[in-house]
C-alpha cells in the first residue's frame, strides 16, 4: 500500500508542471490591448500567463534590479527606441528561431535576434480635409516650407514616438539637413505642441491647424468615436524612403527560468492567429507580412514603408532629443 501512494505521489509531482507551467510577461502594452491576446494563448495552450504592467522606462528599470532573481520570462514594449534600450540595459537574451525570422522581416527586428516586432504602427501625415488637398501633401521634409506657416499642429517632443522619428530621420537625412527640418517645423507651429496624438489631431479637425505628424492607430480610435470629423490620412514620403514604421514588440527576458516556452509564446504571437488579434485590437498592422491587416486599417491604402531596421530610432534617440531641443522644439 505505501509503495503504492509513493508511486501516485511520484506521478503527481511528475505531472503537476504540465498543469501549473507558467510564463511571467512584463509588458508596457495597455492592458486591454494585450489580455485578449494572452487569454486565446491560454487557451489554446494550457499555459498560465501572468501580466505585469508598467510603463516601459519603470518596467525595464525593475528588470534591470531584479537581476537573476528576476521572475520575468518575456518583455513586451512599445517602439523600436524602448526595444533598443532594452538591449543595451542587458535584458534580453538572442532568440534562435526560424520561424520569428520567417515570420517578422528584417527590419523589424533586432539585428542581433533579441526582439522581434509584433505590430506595426506608422508615423505619418494628417489633414483637414476641407482645407487641405492630398495633391499638396509630399513629405515630412515640405511640412517645414513657409507655405505651412501657423498651420502645422505637432506632438511633444519629450514623447518617444517623435524622438523615433527624427533619429530614423537622422539616419536617413544627416543631422544638418534634420536639423533644418525640425527647426521649420518649429517655425511653422499653429499652437503650442500637444500631449498626444489624440489631441492633434481633434485640433486638426477642429481647424486650429491643417496638418500634423501622428500615429495611425490614433487615427483609428478616432475615427471609430468620431467618423465625421474632417480628418484624412497621407502617408509621407511615398516617392523617396517611404513612411517612417514602428513597432511593438517582444523579447525573451535575459534571466528567464523558462525559455523554450518563452520562445515558444512569442513564436505564436508571430502567428496568423495571433497577429490578427494583437494588431487589430489597437488598429496596427501585422508584422508579419503574410497577414493582411483589418479591413479598417486596410481602407487607408497600402503603402511603402521605410525599411531602415527600426532600432535606428534607439540608437539615434539621444542625437534626436538634443537636436530637438537646440531647434526649439518643446
């Protein structure tokens, strides 16, 4: 008999990981946009998944201390310029998989394999339709000429998603020519800087200013609360380098207790399943390329993406804060 319920025991605690696996995700993606996601994961799969939400900068600074004690199994955030910072904080470990590389193209990954993109938001042009013609719209460059003088409406420049831009821009034009931009940019300002997209955009429609520069998810929500507002959508540079991405993303955290199974759920969300979900609960675009986005989304046109590799908005972002502040960009 005690053989017998040392052999049930034994079996117990053979199979009890089975049931009770669990992966940790820190995650600076909103909650509700990213839940969704991981419930279908835990269903699908069996596994638990515990959420741990924060900003990115905290987020990353908790990994940071919590070294090897750290209970994180995956990171996820927001832009290329948090993901690149992650790497150079040291909390993220290579990821060796054929199907992330099948499923997430070069340039929205990092080149040494540590994160891998898993939507796909671009930066481009906005305009009141009553005022502006698309005829008249080019690149992020023209939005400095004189003609947009008192009619330009921007986002802070202390937001990431700007500081990524100008440091892809940095790339792509040089710090001088940049420079010049941003400081028409500056000069052609209808009203002070807002604190979000949302707000430039309302303004924008409202007619406080004829363009701006924003997110297209912002778009998105928008126009689902506010379908009539006189807002159209230009994506910038569709002659030259095309128009500037960026991404959300993920990576196995460095001191993971449980990396195949870490590597296995960001795989997944690579996926045809999870793409569609995680890009169209927030307007995205899918990453992987062989996924088509949601049929609003799709409504805005196809267009060419810049293909700079988007960690260039990392390690670009301090030459791009401090070109923004010497243009007088608040």
């Amino acid at each position: 008999m005690m053989k017998k319920t040392l052999a049930v025991s034994v079996a117990l605690l053979l199979a009890a990981p089975v049931f009770a696996e669990e992966l940790v995700v820190y995650s600076s993606r909103s909650d509700n946009l990213l839940r969704p996601v991981v419930e279908a994961y835990q269903k699908k799969t069996g596994v638990s998944v515990k959420l741990v939400n924060d900003k990115a900068g905290p987020l990353m600074e908790k990994l940071k201390a919590e070294g090897s004690n750290s209970p994180a199994d995956v990171l996820i955030t927001v832009d290329g310029g948090n993901l690149w910072q992650a790497t150079q904080m040291g909390l993220l470990r290579p990821i060796n998989s054929a199907t992330l590389k099948s499923n997430i193209p070069a340039n929205l990954r990092d080149p040494k394999n540590q994160w891998f993109g898993l939507s796909v938001r671009a930066r481009t042009i906005f305009y009141n339709t009553n005022k502006v013609k698309p005829s008249e719209l080019s690149t992020y460059a023209d939005l400095a000429d004189p003609k947009w003088k008192g009619r330009l409406c921007l986002r802070t420049s202390n937001n990431v998603y700007n500081q990524s831009l100008v440091g892809t821009m940095i790339a792509n034009h040089g710090q001088v020519n940049t420079a010049r931009i941003v400081k028409g940019w500056v000069n052609n300002l209808a009203v002070a800087p807002f604190p979000n997209d949302t707000a430039m955009m309302e303004a924008i429609g409202a007619g406080r200013c004829d363009v701006g520069i924003g997110n297209t998810y912002y778009y998105g929500r928008l126009m689902d609360k506010k379908p009539d507002l006189p807002v159209g959508i230009f994506f910038a540079d569709q002659q030259g380098k095309g128009t500037h991405v960026n991404v959300s993303g993920a990576g196995v955290a460095k001191y993971s207790k449980n990396v195949p199974q870490a590597q296995k759920f960001i795989e997944w969300l690579s996926g045809s399943e999870a793409q569609n979900l995680f890009a169209d609960l927030n307007h995205e675009y899918p990453a992987n390329p062989k996924i088509n986005p949601d049929p609003k989304v799709a409504k805005w046109g196809k267009f060419k993406q810049d293909l700079i590799n988007v960690s260039v908005a990392g390690s670009n972002q301090q030459k791009a804060v401090m070109l923004m502040k010497r243009a007088g960009y608040k």
